[in-house]
C-alpha cells in the first residue's frame, strides 16, 4: 500500500496519503503554493510590501505609459465585470469571485501589477525561493489575492491560472518594470557613492613672513 512508503521529498520521512507521492504536509503545500518545499513569502523574511510600495511609486511616476495605461484599463475591466455580476446577483466562482472581492475592496489595477512585479523582483534576488515556473506563478496569484481579506484559499486551479496569466499578458510590461526598478536602484546607489566621496585637502598657503 502507498501508506507504507515514505514522502518523495528529499529528507521527509512522513508516510505518503493513500493516493499521491507526498506526505499530508507537502501534498497541502503543493495545493497552497505549487511546489511541495515552497514556504510562503511571508515565512521567508522577503519584504513584499516594500517592494510593492516601491514599484507602485515607479509606476505612479510613469502613468502616462502606454503598457502601464493599457494593463490598467484591461484589469479594470475585469474588476469591473465581476463587480457588477456580483451586484446582479450572480453566484461568482473561480477567478472572477476573486475579482470581485478584491473590487469590493478597492483594489486598483495598479496595486495589483505592483504586487505581480514585487514577486518577480524577489524570485530575481532569491532564484532558490520558487523551484519552477508553477510556484512563481502561485506566488504571485497568492500576493494579488492577498491585497484584500479573504474567508477561504483559492484553489489550485484558481492560483495557477492566474499567476500564468499576469505573467504571460503583461511579461513585457513586467521586466520592463523590474529595468526601471533596477536602474533606479543603480542611481540611487551611485548618489550615496558620489556624496560619500572623500574630498582632496585644501592646498596650504603659505604667508610671507
């Protein structure tokens, strides 16, 4: 029987659920995260709301983008639709309750693109967090879905979808976000350099006698 073998991740010696290569522990992680060694980013120490708050004044900086205006006014769109659905009296599933309860809350497109773009400038300066492209994905659905207060856990199905799709609608939009981030960083970097500088003595005058 599958009980009887242990988990598949290296150095769990749990004994696997009855179906599946995974114990209990790392079967719910892969449900909740996408891989079963992810941890979430909140138990890793990475600063996701800082790096939000950054991201989001660069793009405050930058509204007159056309990728930036464009993705808003698409996400809008969608936090709009599923409101609206939500206000007739739909009963709303999958994706589109998401929507609409972050809409609920105030939500903007902008804070969501933020919070995609805080993910993939984490996984840059950590690669190890995220084993694959699916964890990244989760990451990233699970940070969105987190803007607003939430009763229950997106499903699997949920989370992978919507991961996929940020990244691969608005992927041109995002690394140039990260270019922008980056060379702001360098700036910022290079300001800090120079002021600190150590400045050449004055020349001794000397006085006639």
């Amino acid at each position: 029987m599958n009980e009887h073998k242990t988990c598949a991740v290296p150095d769990c010696h749990d004994h696997r659920t009855r179906f599946g290569r995974f114990c209990h522990r790392h079967r719910r992680r892969l449900a909740y995260y996408g891989h079963p060694t992810v941890r979430p980013l909140s138990r890793t120490g990475e600063d996701l709301a800082g790096w939000s708050r950054k991201i989001a004044a660069l793009m405050a900086a930058n509204a007159d983008h056309p990728g930036l205006a464009r993705a808003s006014r698409e996400i809008q769109q969608e936090l709009d639709d599923a409101a609206q659905r939500a206000r007739n009296g739909h009963t709303l599933s999958g994706v589109r309750a998401q929507w609409a309860r972050l809409a609920a809350h105030g939500v903007t497109p902008e804070m969501i693109l933020a919070r995609a773009v805080a993910v993939v400038v984490i996984e840059r300066i950590n690669p190890r967090l995220f084993p694959d492209q699916r964890s990244l994905e989760f990451a990233i659905a699970r940070a969105v879905f987190g803007l607003a207060p939430n009763t229950g856990t997106p499903g699997a199905r949920v989370l992978a979808s919507t991961g996929k799709r940020l990244i691969e609608q608005y992927v041109e939009l995002i690394v140039a976000t990260v270019a922008a981030l980056k060379a702001s960083e360098d700036d910022a970097r290079k300001r800090v350099a120079d002021m600190q500088a150590p400045m050449r003595p004055a020349p001794i005058t000397q006085t006639n006698p």
